[in-house]
C-alpha cells in the first residue's frame, strides 16, 4: 500500500437527494444504502459495508500497478531533480529500477473491523460522502496518470505534490465531517484516523 497518496480527487455532484419514481429513497451507487442518509445516523454494519463499498470501487477505478507505476514515476522524478540532472532518462532509470524491486508485503491488520473512521460526528449524507469519493477517485487517477518521467520539465521548479488538492465535493464533506480527510477511505480503510 502506498503511503496515502490521498486527500484525494473528483468530479460531479450526484443528484444526491433524488428519490426515483416509485417513491423509493435512492441508493448509493457506491456503497447501496441510502443516499440522503446522514452518515452518523448508520448502524456500525452499514458503516462497515461503506467502508467496504469504498475500498472495493477504489481498487476497481484504480488499479494497483497504477498506483505503483505512480508511485515509482515520482521517485524517478525526485531521484533525477535532486541527484542527476534532470533529464527524463535517468528518471526512466530510477522508475525502472523501483518497478523492478520486489514489492514489500502490504501491512494485513488483524482487526475485523475494516472501517477505523469514527462517523459519529459527520452529518454529510451517504450521497454527498459518495461524491467526494468518485471525486477522489477522479482526480488520482489524473494526477497519477501525470506524474510521469515525460513530464519531469514540469517539476524542474516545484516537485509534485504527493497528492492532489480535495475538490468541491470534499470540501463541502469536510465542513460536515470534522477530521474527515477523503483519501483516507479511498487508500486504505484501515490506515483512516478517527475523528
């Protein structure tokens, strides 16, 4: 697992009190509960299955030798800025050289429990949490897909950050979610601080 590459990114806000025709409440597209839920108001087995549903959608949308494409671009591009000279080469070198290292054994927590958020203060809505999550998603999968040797002029200034800004949607979740920080959940579930 990385280390958090999140307060992660994304795009559109989804009707996120629509009801559908018949009536019925809508449900997450994410996670399957319901969508104008407040997320303090879930039962400890509905945040698991948040919990769940958002670390299954992320490993879905991201795949994990994206990330460790990523995540080896930017040693590259770190390693040719600060120790060669720059050049696109011997930051393909380095990111080669991290591709081909054996990945260290991702950290297995024993706890059953996969969601370490405390969701006790957060008023957002499963909706509105599922917005900024396809957020996220979004947004590292752009920011991964630039942090490339290719791109290594674009951070002869100012190395690139280890993860994109939160966008609109988690902005507005961080004001109901006191200690929220979106990338958590995305990343790893466990790895989450509690509020």
């Amino acid at each position: 697992m990385i280390a958090k590459l999140s307060p992660l990114p994304l795009v559109a806000l989804l009707g996120l009190f629509a009801c559908k025709e018949d009536g019925a409440t809508a449900h997450s597209t994410i996670s399957d509960l319901p969508a104008n839920k407040k997320v303090s108001e879930l039962s400890t087995a509905e945040q698991e299955q948040l919990c769940e549903a958002t670390a299954t959608y992320s490993a879905h949308e991201i795949e994990a030798d994206e990330i460790r494409r990523a995540v080896c671009s930017l040693q590259g591009i770190v390693l040719s800025s600060t120790l060669h000279d720059g050049s696109v080469d011997a930051c393909i070198t380095a990111r080669d050289e991290c591709l081909a290292a054996p990945e260290k054994p991702a950290h297995v927590e024993s706890d059953e429990r996969t969601c370490a958020i405390d969701w006790s203060t957060c008023k957002t809505t499963v909706g509105e949490l599922d917005a900024c999550i396809e957020e996220v998603v979004t947004e590292l999968k752009s920011f991964y897909m630039e942090l490339d040797c290719g791109n290594i002029g674009k951070y002869k200034d100012e190395m690139p950050s280890k993860e994109p800004e939160p966008g609109e949607a988690c902005r507005r979740v961080q004001t109901k979610c006191p200690g929220f920080v979106p990338g958590d959940l995305v990343s790893n579930p466990k790895e989450a601080p509690t509020s």
